[in-house]
C-alpha cells in the first residue's frame, strides 16, 4: 500500500522542524549556556622547608600521609643549637651580673656628696650603667634567637593535610630555606573553571554552580567566588628594539579565550576523595 504523498511531506516537514529545534539546542547549549568541561580541582599547596641547616636525623611522615597542624615532619640535628643556647645563656647570666653590678655602682655614687665623687664620675658610673643595660639587652636577644633556632630544628606541619613529594630522608643535609616537601591543605580545595569569554555575561558573582567529577562521585554543590581580570596576551611580544613585536599573520579561525573563575565548593561530602589537579565539568546556574 503506497503512502499518500501529503504524508511523506508531512513527515519530511516534522523531520525538518525536529532538526531545527535539535540544532537550535545545540547551538544554545555550546555557545551561551554557561558550563564549561574544562575545570580543575585546586587546592593551597604549602612549601615546607627547614629554617635551620643541618643534618636529617629523623623523619616522622610518609608519603601522602594526613597530618594534622603541629604534627612533627622531620627532625634536623639540634647539637649545634643546643650549644650555642648554653653559650648565650651563660654570657647572659654574666651579663646580668656586670648590668647589676653597674647599676649598684651608679646608685652608690649618685648618692655621695660632691666632696667625695665629683659630678664627673657620675656621669661615668651612670653611663657604664647605660652601656651594661644595653649589651643586656643584646645578649638576652641573642639568647632567644638561640632558643628559636633550637626549636626550629623540629619541624612541624603549618596546617591540616596530606604530605606529597616527599624528599627527604634521614642522613640528607636540609638546607634552610630548601623545600623538602609539600602538605596540600585538607580544607583548601576550590575550583577553577575555565570558561570561554562569549560566557562570560552570563557569569555573576555568587551563581549557584553544580561541579560534576569525571570519576563519577555525586555532584557537589558551589558558587561563584571570583572571575580572573586578566590573561596573558600572547601576540603582544616586545622585539630587539623594545618595539611591540606584532604577527604579520593573522588567523581567519579565532577561538574564543579561556578566563579563569574561581568557584568555592559549599557543600563536600565526607567520602569525597578531592585531587588537586584532576578535571571536572562546571554547569552555572545564574542566579537572575
């Protein structure tokens, strides 16, 4: 039995509506809804580094180990500490003693008459006193730099988190100031999405934003903390000459820039495992 003509052309007219309702989404859903694949699990990574130098004698952590706020990390050889402390407090004690004496000394002859001390012994006595109140000071100031050194050969983590790149190992030399290893902090982890700059007016501060992770854990909930006021701009080079150094060519495809916002999770359940690096997919909800 043959199809009536009206209805093959109705069905080719459906066909073309659906296929121009189908496109009309498509175009919508890529080009002004505001979502983005492109978006990273960050969090604050915390550089540890003794401040002291000296040699490892013992390291308390493994890799990728959770540590809590004071937590010992590592242990650098505190010999050398020790004894400069017992040297300053032993120069401080002596100190103290030429400052109590000075200031006896001081006292005393402020006290007898012109005819015995003449005014200019005095002012001697009084500026000795002076002198040995000060190198007082000094030393007791040494002393506590000494102490803060001694406390400082144990070092322990800043904030709560996880122990990564762990490279240090008893018998190493830490010297100070050289990163051994880095904490991820366990209540740092934020997002950041990279959205293209034709979404960026439908973009507010404060829009609800649902953070989808590739590793198919539930979604989690945030909002939009802050958008980036600025990328690098690659075609603007400066030549030999400190004069602007422009392309000659220019490319006939332009792809839309990436700008980076920063978007806070609100809600992060317990059995979420957050990796700082790993992508995820961000769909805004504007809030107007």
């Amino acid at each position: 039995m043959r199809t009536p003509s009206y209805l093959r052309y109705v069905i080719t007219a459906a066909m073309l509506i659906l296929a121009i309702l189908i496109g009309r989404y498509l175009w919508n859903d890529n080009m002004t809804s505001p979502w983005t694949r492109d978006g990273r699990i960050k969090a604050d990574v915390i550089n540890i580094a003794a401040d002291v130098s000296g040699i490892v004698t013992n390291v308390a952590v493994r890799d990728n180990q959770f540590v809590h706020k004071g937590d010992l990390l590592f242990t650098i050889d505190n010999s050398r500490y020790a004894n400069t402390l017992a040297q300053t407090e032993a120069e401080l004690a002596s100190q103290q003693a030429e400052k109590s004496m000075r200031s006896k000394e001081a006292a005393r002859r402020a006290g007898l008459e012109n005819a015995i001390v003449t005014s200019e012994n005095r002012e001697t006595a009084a500026s000795m006193s002076s002198m040995a109140g000060a190198k007082y000071l000094a030393v007791l100031a040494a002393r506590d730099t000494a102490k803060l050194n001694l406390e400082r050969t144990e070092v322990r983590a800043p904030v709560d988190g996880y122990v990564t790149n762990l490279r240090v190992f008893s018998g190493d030399y830490a010297a100070a100031g050289s990163a051994k290893l880095a904490i991820i902090g366990s209540n740092s982890f934020y997002v950041y999405g990279y959205f293209e700059e034709t979404k960026l007016p439908y973009l507010a501060v404060n829009d609800p934003v649902e953070i989808r992770m590739l590793n198919g854990q539930p979604a989690m909930q945030g909002h939009i903390e802050s958008i980036s006021r600025g990328i690098t701009d690659r075609d603007a080079a400066t030549g030999r000459e400190l004069l602007a150094d422009v392309n000659p060519t220019f490319n006939w495809v332009r792809l839309a820039q990436r700008v980076p916002v920063r978007i806070r999770i609100d809600d992060l359940p317990a059995d979420h495992k957050l990796v700082a690096g790993t992508t995820c997919t961000v769909v805004v909800k504007p809030a107007r």
